[in-house]
C-alpha cells in the first residue's frame, strides 16, 4: 500500500492544471450504455474511480477501441450483458450509475447494492423508487438489486433528499423511456447538467437541468456521445485551500470560478486573496487566516466535498469557526487525524466547532475517505516537521497524482511504496 511522506511548512507558489471532474465523467461512461456505437470522451481523468467505471462497463460488454491522453473511445454497440459484478461495485458506489442506462437498453439489470462507504450508509432507495415507478420490477436479492422491465414510461417524481447519482441515473433512464418524465427536486449540480447537455447532444429532449424540475421528453435512440469533460470543481476548490493553508500564491489554470463561487467566497471571508478571472484563480495569502463558518448544501451551497479541506484550514485560523455538515451522516472522519496533529476540534452531532491552533504538528496519518484524505494531506503541508500517510488508495479515488503536482508548487511531498 503507497504511502505519502509531506514536509511541512513550505509555502506553495506556481500555476496547477486541474484534471477532468471525476463526477462528471462518471455518469458519462455510464450514459454511453444508451448508444449503440463509438463513444469519444475527452478530457477523462486518470484516478481510480475512472478505472473502476471502465473495467465495469467492459464487463458489461463495451469494448474500448483505445485510450489514452485522456481520450477514450468506446464501442458499445455489443454491449449485451445487464450483470455489474460485486468485486467491482463493492469497491465504486457510483457504479449504481448503471441501474438506470442498463434498465433502458436491455430491459433488465442486475447491479450489486453499493456497500456503504466511510461517510455513510448513502443508499439508493430514491434511484429504485424512481425506476419503480418507471416500470421497472426490482427486487433486491443475494445483495443484488434485481430489475426488468418490459418498457419505462414517463413519470413525475419527486425526490425526498436531493440526490446526484439520483437524478442522473432517473434522468439516463427517462431519456428512452416513453412519453415525458418530470423529476422535481433535482440535483443542480454542474456534473448534472452536464450529462443532460451531452444527452441533448446525442438526441435527448431534456429542459430544466440546472433548476429544482427537469422534464425529459422520452426518444426512441441517441446517437453516440461525444464530449469533453470540465475541470474538476472539487480538485480546484482543494488546491485553492492548499495555497491558502500554506499562506502561498497560486494560480489554477484551467478552471471554472462559476463552479466554485461558494469557496472563493468563504476563502475571502477568510482574509485569503483571491483574484477571478475568465478561466483562472490566484490564490494569494495576505496573512493571518480569519476563523469562518460554513454549512454544506447541495449545489449551489458550499459543497460536502469541500468540508473536510476546508477544516483543516480553519484548525489554524484566528478563532472559533463552526462548520456543519447537513448531506452526509459521517463525514468527519477526518477530525481525529486533524486532534492527533494538535488541532482543536469538538463535535456534536452534525457540527464541529473548531478553536484555531497557532501551528499543526505532523504525524503518522490514516486515509479513510477520498477527501478526508485530502484534507489530511492540506494539514500536513501546514503543519511542523513530517507527516506519513497510509491509505492513498482513498486518495487516488479522485485526485490525478496529487504529489506531482503539489510538488510542483514547491510542497515537499513524495510517495513510498
Ligand atoms: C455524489 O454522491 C458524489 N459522487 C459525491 O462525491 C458527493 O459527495 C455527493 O454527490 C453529494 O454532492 C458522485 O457524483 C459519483 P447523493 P451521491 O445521492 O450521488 C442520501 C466524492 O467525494 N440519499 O447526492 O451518492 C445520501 O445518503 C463523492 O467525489 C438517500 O438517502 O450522493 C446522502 O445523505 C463522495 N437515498 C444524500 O442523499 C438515495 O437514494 C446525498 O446523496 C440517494 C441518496
């Protein structure tokens, strides 16, 4: 199991390019299985998630005519197998994703139930109640989720919890189902918009992305999907922190300021510099870090997955800040490793209060989840002397080579096998 060894204390400075959005290109893979033909998909992120997802679909029967360069190529015109097996959905929740394409193509699916994951049990109830209601027979046996269905029609749905694979594998599936499909309470979520601009682009009549209510106007067959995936808005919200943990000066090359606007502003509030422009944010310290409040919501709130990161920079800020996290049940798995370096944090429930620390002392760390992990390494970059980290695996779940990059900002990171 890699390893990865952060001295800590250098200040970062340069420019990062940041890679594909792993959430968006997920649901694009899966989207794939709704057209019989050549997929070209640009821009795909190397992390392990991307991996998992193709070597799913290749089960499936898709072939991978090449890939490479962040370019892939997918033929599915004899993809004719509706089995996910467990040994690969065990280890991806969002291999879920192919519940509802597989339902629309083959009228038949069988998709190990996701394992819960460190941040929470995250089931897919809404994603069954919606292809339920679709049509669809599912049973869940063997810890299989079990579906058929003659045909889907269009349905309107309400969803109880906002959900983003939710809304992205109801909106695959109403997109060759008959007749219009409404799903209110939609994710509004770029990564959700994006997918639905893709399949209008392949044939889909789908209105609405972006709002709380899509209406998708059900088609017989999409041509096949070609695109190229957006940065990721997570992956630039974390180097944004890592430039302000560090009291540094960085530009993220190629990103969208839109997508992170909840963390530019929070950053800002924080006394950190940050200068937009069209496609780039400079991150520059101007000193001291100044404690904040945050609460996650759905897009476009400050995101869950930027909590954890966000933490570690408010360990070391002047003064209490308290953070809430309303989307998942557990996601501060990160806490103890931060206490164990000299943060001071409390929990109650769904909230941290957290009393910033003149200065982090690095330690032996433990990965637990992909951005827990991430936050983990923000703090060893700030904190005194070294910090080793076990796990990576989380961490290449969503970031391409986060050490090679870092280090090219100045950080003093490497990876052990
Ligand atoms: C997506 O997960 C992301 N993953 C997550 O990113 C992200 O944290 C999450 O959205 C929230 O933004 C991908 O896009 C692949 P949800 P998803 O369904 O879709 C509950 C990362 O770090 N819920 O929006 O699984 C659920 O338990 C990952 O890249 C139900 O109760 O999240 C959670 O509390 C981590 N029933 C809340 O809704 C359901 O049927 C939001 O979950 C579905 C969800």
């Amino acid at each position: 199991m890699d390893k990865i060894i952060v001295e800590g204390g250098k200040q970062l400075k340069g420019a990062v390019r940041i890679s594909g959005a792993k959430n968006a290109v997920l649901p694009v893979l899966a989207a794939t299985l709704l057209t019989r033909g050549r997929n070209i998909i640009q821009g795909v992120p190397k992390v392990r998630d991307v991996a998992t997802m193709i070597k799913l679909l290749e089960d499936l029967g898709v072939e991978v005519e090449s890939y490479h360069n962040e370019k892939i190529i997918l033929d599915t015109s004899r993809a004719d197998n509706p089995e996910a097996p467990y040994d690969l959905v065990s280890t991806m929740r969002a291999s879920c994703l192919v519940l509802g394409p597989l339902l629309a193509r083959l009228g038949e699916a069988r998709v190990s139930l996701p394992g819960g994951c460190a941040i929470g049990e995250r089931p897919i109830d809404l994603h069954i109640k919606g292809l339920e209601a679709m049509g669809a027979k599912i049973t869940l046996e063997h810890g299989y989720v079990q579906g058929k269905a003659d045909y889907l029609k269009g349905i309107k749905f309400y969803f109880d919890t906002v959900s983003v694979t939710g809304t992205a594998n109801l909106l695959m599936a109403a997109v060759l189902a008959e007749g219009e499909t409404i799903l209110e309470n939609a994710a509004k979520e770029p990564e959700v918009v994006f997918l639905a601009d893709i399949l209008n682009l392949a044939g889909a009549k789908i209105s609405g992305h972006g709002t709380d209510i899509i209406a998708i106007e059900g088609t017989t067959s999409l041509k096949p999907i070609e695109c190229t995936i957006f940065p990721d808005r997570i992956e630039t919200g974390t180097f944004m922190i890592a430039a302000a943990i560090t009291q540094g000066d960085v530009t993220i090359e190629n990103c969208i300021p839109k997508h992170v606007e909840p963390i530019s502003l929070k950053l800002q509030e924080a006394q950190v510099g940050v200068e937009i422009s069209k496609n780039k944010i400079r991150v520059k310290s101007k000193g001291p870090i100044s404690c904040v409040n945050a609460k996650t919501h759905p897009y476009p709130g400050f995101p869950t997955d930027i909590q954890a990161q966000f933490m570690a920079l408010m360990t070391l800020a002047q003064g209490q800040s308290i953070i809430v996290e309303t989307v998942f049940e557990n996601r501060f798995m990160h806490v103890s490793e931060l206490k164990r370096m000299g943060a001071d944090i409390s929990l109650d429930g769904h909230t941290a209060i957290i009393n910033g620390v003149k200065s982090l002392s690095g330690a032996p760390l433990m990965a637990t989840d992909l951005r827990a992990s991430a936050s983990l390494v923000l703090a060893a970059l700030a904190a005194k002397g070294s910090s080793i980290i076990s796990r990576v695996y989380h961490i290449d779940r969503g970031y391409v080579g986060i050490e090679k990059k870092l280090s090219k900002l100045g950080a003093q990171i490497r990876r052990i096998k």
